[in-house]
C-alpha cells in the first residue's frame, strides 16, 4: 500500500446510520444487506493501524436561511430544506464510532452542497498538500454521492478503490446498479480485501 493513501468517509451522518434518522428508514434495507456500519468501522480500524489518515466528506446541514435566495436548487437541495436534513444539533453529526482521529491525522473537508465531496470544497487542497494520490472511497450513498465523488476524483488523476461493502444505497436495487458500474471508476475491493492487502495485524 502506497504512503501517498487516504481514505475518504463520505456522509457517514446520523440522518443516514442511526434508527432515529430521517433517512434512516430508505437506506436499512441496504444498510442489513452490507452490514455497512460494520465495514465501514472496519475500514477505520484497519486505517488507523495502517497510519492512513481518513477523510470525511460531509453534506452542508440544514440551517434556516440556508437556501435563502436560491434560485437554482438541485433536487438534492430541496429535499434538505423540505425535510430539514442533516440539522446541525444532530443529524448532520457523524454517527457515534465512526468519528475522526486527530491523532491519525483525520481531517473533515469544508462540507459538500450536492453529490461530491469535491465540488465547492477544500477537499481536494486537502489532499494535494499532503499529496495524497490514492484515494479508498466509501460511505452514503454507494449511487449518489459515493460514485460522484469517485467520478471526480478520478477526473482530477487520482488513483480510486470503491468499498463495496462499506457503502449503502437507497434500495438493493441502486447497490447492485452502482456495483455494475464502479469498476470503471477504479478497484473494487470488500472490505475484508482491502484490509488483507494492508497487511496490518490486529
């Protein structure tokens, strides 16, 4: 595994991965089928052992006012603002256990308003300052912003592993599509293979 990794942990919020989010109830099937949750603690483990720093790509919350003037709103925006997504008290907070690590040098980029973490972010000053090339993605959602995220990444050079098994859709039906198109953004490797290829021992 090159030095120059990262992972990015995209949305892992509290709207999407607790019981009592708002999105909770649209991705559970998903979330049971790859035991998500499960993987993507794993991924972290696994990183932090390895002394690869994680990322978290976060969506902008939900404040009032937010959107005031806009003109231009995405589906994506107006789904926030009609059901007050990702608020800043508490669904727009990173579920307990999957927090960053200052000491591994974990950072949260400035915070994403549509479907890559990319777009309209720091993410990518982020990574080029520490010069970081590869790039080990999963998170919310494996077909939204998890594969945009992964598309851009790519169209700026950077070398992509997608995380099957660490990423969760909004229906089984959008986790098996997406699967069928990831292996033309970089390697897709479960988290059980990617952990193997680390090399690190519990």
């Amino acid at each position: 595994m090159t030095t120059n990794t990262a992972v990015l942990l995209v949305d892992p919020l509290n709207d999407f991965l607790h019981p009592d989010g708002k999105l909770y109830a649209s991705i559970e099937a998903s979330l049971q089928d790859t035991q998500g949750i499960h993987h993507m603690k794993e991924v972290i483990l696994a990183a932090r052992k390895a002394e690869i720093p994680i990322f978290y790509g976060l969506h902008q919350p939900f404040r009032d006012g937010a959107f005031f003037g806009w003109k231009h709103m995405t589906p994506s925006n107006q789904r926030v603002e009609k059901l007050h997504l990702f608020e800043e008290k508490w669904g727009g907070k990173i579920l307990e256990g999957l927090e960053p690590d200052p000491a591994n040098g974990d950072v949260i980029v400035s915070r994403h308003w549509n479907s890559s973490a990319f777009q309209n972010t720091d993410l990518s000053l982020q990574l080029r300052q520490r010069e970081i090339t590869h790039l080990v993605i999963a998170g919310l959602t494996t077909n939204t912003c998890v594969e945009s995220t992964a598309r851009y990444a790519r169209e700026l050079g950077y070398h992509v592993t997608l995380i099957s098994d660490a990423s969760v859709a909004f229906s089984l039906k959008l986790q098996e599509a997406a699967r069928e198109v990831w292996p033309l953004l970089g390697d897709v490797k479960t988290t059980g293979e990617w952990v193997a290829s680390l090399g690190v021992r519990g």
